[in-house]
C-alpha cells in the first residue's frame, strides 16, 4: 500500500447540518496557515467540488464507492500525493447509502473514511437539544466501531449557556468536542431546486470563503483537529478513464457546467485537447474538434437565451452531420426539441433529437443508474456497461427516438430515463461517473 498524505472526512447525522460551509472554512483556513490541502467529496454530488476547489486552491474529486471500483478509487486518491493534508466532505448522512453494494460499496461516506483511514469529524447541528446531542453523537461513534472517529464540532449553538450544556452531554459520553459555532444566519450558502447554486454564480464567493474561514478559526482549534487527521493508505495509481476524442469541445458556462473533474482530469492527462465554448455566449464548438460534449447544468433557468443563441445552435448541427455529440442531462435536454420553463413557455432548442422537456410539470429523478448501451456513444461501444447518477426535476414529455441504453437504478430495477440517440448524436439524463468493472 502507497502512503499518502493524513486525512479527514467531514460529515453528519443529515444534510443541512452544516457541513459544507464547515468544509469550506476548514480548507480556507488551512491553506491561510500555509498548508496543501487536498478536497475530496464522497459521493456523485457535482456542484460541491467548485466550491471547494475555490476556497483550497487545488480541484476537488469526487470518491464513490457504489460508482467507482476500488482501482479508481484508489487512483483518484493520489490526488493527494503532493498535499500536506487530505479534507473529504461525506454527503447525506455519514452511513447514507443505497441498499444493494456496486461496484465498490453502497456510496455511503462511512466507507469511503473506513477505506481511507480518514478519521470522521461529525458537524453536529445542536439547535433544539443540549445533552441529548451526546447521544446521537455516541450512537454515529458506536454504529460502525472499525471506522476512526475524531470528534464532533457543535453547530448552531444559542448561546454561552447551550454550549456549556452540550459540551457536557459531550464530556460525559466521554466524545471530544472540537469546537463550538454560535448560530449565525448570514453564513449560509445560497441554494436552488439541486441543492446549492453553482460556484461561478455565487454573488461573492471570495468573500463568503473568508466569512466562513474567520469564523471557523475563531471557534474551533483548527490546528488540533488537523493533527487527528489519519495517514492514508491506498493502492497503485492507475490512469483515470480515457478520453472519448483527441479534440473535445466542451460546453462550459452557467447553464452547463457538471462534468465530473476526475473525467476532465483523465482526458487531459492522456492528451486529449480540451476546446471549452459558451452556448449562452451563443458560441459554437470549435468546428476542428472529433467531439462535441454538452455536460449537465440549468438550461431550465436559461431557456430564452438559448432558444436565441442562434450561432450556438446553426455550429451545433453542422457539427453533428459529420462528428459525435453528447449531452448528459441538461446537455440532453438541450439537444432535444423544445425545453418548457417552469412558467410554461416552450423555447426551441438544437433539435438534434426530439426530446421535450417540462419543468412546469416538476417531478424529482434521483438516483444511482447503471446502464448498458444499446448502441454507441463516444468512447464506448454497444454493449458497455456504464454507472453513473442522476438528479433532476424535468419531467419527458416526448422521446421519439431509438433508445441508447437499458437503464437501471441501484436496485436493478430499470428506470424510463434511456437516453436516446439520432444519427450522431446521443443523450443520456444520468451523468457518466465510471465504466462498470
């Protein structure tokens, strides 16, 4: 096993507890202090690694257990060979998975800190309790007794007193309470129908990241926990998943922006050309690329402007009479016929397949898929085995092409959501996380 730098996972009874604005703070303040941090984020979440890459300075990987087999897992691990220390934020609850193990476990954050030797630092939201948060802490330390539990941090204190009365439910279940945050409103991070906004829309994020680090410093003993970061251990590197084409023009702006950075990572490491546009720009993609690759995003919030964006889509069908493009869920969406808005109003997209989309009639899709294609689609061939996730709230209301792939969820049972394909071009909702082993 290859040594690596010591870690951390960051986690919690729930989500919205806290974490990730203790996450942020927690990388910021580290890296003030003159340390290289190496963020992580366990599970298939898309928008949290922006957010920590802005505030550590370094690109955030996503480490999934249910998506991912060991040998990426372990790859995607010496990320960290040049930092000083490692910092993984869990997603969900800390033992939140699904019921049937994939390719490495079920995707809960407990495995991904158990694998890695990550000590487990639980952000405990205290808000309505006092001693009584000891015993949900002491029942996340004794749940999994293998997995290395550092301490809690106590969120949302009310006040002098509250933290007294916490901190000695705490002291008496015999828990280290690593530090204490006084409730405070103005630190949260603003949030829309998927969760948080996305980086490159925050109002300011510069300034919430120091926000976030200042108050951090100010209430617990940073250099404390740092020093009850484990070392890490991990397997051989291999190589991250290879590229789909040499040249690959990526959409990138506001309303796509999800493409998971251990792909983008792996593509450039074997020397693949990355050739980003803006369809809101209303620019097309570089007419000398092999491929055209529109990643996930909100083309829901950004209808009229792509609708209108008219360069964008005339460069996209030319490039599709004679080269591959794909889209991944709001990619999808937009390579389809017409995508509704959530007032109703129908705007005309690329038309590249007949999809229609309705966000007006909204219908949660969540989940781990697995899927085994059909037909091609770049850098894989008909019957490849795909695992990945999907996460949204528009609702089909016409898919008239062939399908591209059998899709199912973690359970095996399969899901409508097929992807389609026409001619060259093919479109899937769930976002590709690794080839099945």
């Amino acid at each position: 096993m290859t040594p690596l730098p010591p870690g951390l996972l960051v986690s919690a009874p729930a989500s919205g507890t806290g974490k990730t604005t203790v996450m942020l703070g927690l990388l910021r303040t580290l890296r003030d202090r003159g340390m290289a941090v190496q963020p992580y984020k366990s599970g298939p979440d898309y928008i949290d690694p922006a957010f920590h890459r802005a505030a550590a300075g370094r690109a955030s990987y996503n480490l999934d257990s249910w998506a991912m087999a060991p040998a990426l897992l372990d790859t995607i691990a010496h990320r960290a060979t040049d930092a000083d220390l490692v910092i993984a934020e869990g997603s969900m609850g800390l033992f939140d998975g699904v019921a049937s193990k994939g390719a490495t476990g079920t995707g809960a954050s407990a495995e991904i800190a158990a694998r890695m030797g990550w000590p487990v630092v639980l952000v405990l939201d205290v808000g309505g309790q006092a001693q009584s948060a000891a015993a949900t802490a002491l029942g996340f330390q004794a749940y999994r007794p293998d997995l290395p539990f550092a301490g809690v941090i106590l969120n949302r204190v009310a006040s002098p007193r509250h933290e007294r009365l916490a901190r000695l439910g705490m002291e008496q279940a015999g828990l280290t309470v690593l530090g204490a945050l006084p409730r405070r409103g103005d630190l949260v991070l603003p949030e829309r129908h998927l969760g948080l906004v996305q980086a490159v829309e925050h109002p300011d994020l510069e300034a919430a990241i120091v926000a976030y680090a200042a108050f951090l410093s100010a209430h617990v003993d940073v250099p404390a926990l740092a020093a009850l970061a484990a070392g890490t251990t991990a397997g051989a590197a291999g190589a991250l998943p290879r590229p789909p084409a040499q040249r690959i023009a990526l959409a990138q702006d506001a309303a796509f922006s999800f493409a998971y950075p251990h792909l983008v990572a792996g593509w450039r490491e074997a020397g693949a050309e990355i050739l980003p546009f803006s369809p809101l720009a209303d620019e097309a993609p570089d007419p000398s690329a092999d491929l055209c690759w529109l990643p996930g995003g909100y083309p829901e919030l950004h209808g009229g402007r792509l609708a209108a964006a008219e360069r964008f889509r005339h460069g996209l069908r030319a490039f599709a009479e004679t080269r591959p493009v794909h889209g991944e869920c709001g990619g999808y969406m937009a390579l389809g016929d017409a995508l509704i808005d959530k007032d109703g109003t129908r705007h005309r997209m690329a038309g590249l397949l007949g999809l229609v989309t309705s966000y007006e009639k909204r219908r949660m899709h969540l989940g781990y898929r697995r899927a085994e294609l059909l037909a091609p689609m770049p850098g894989f061939g008909p019957g490849a085995a795909l695992r990945g996730h999907e996460f949204h709230y528009s609702t089909i209301l016409e898919q008239p092409d062939a399908p591209l792939a059998r899709v199912t969820d973690a359970e095996a049972a399969e899901v409508p959501e097929t992807g389609s394909r026409r001619g060259l071009v093919t479109g899937t909702f769930f976002h590709l996380i690794a080839e099945d082993a």
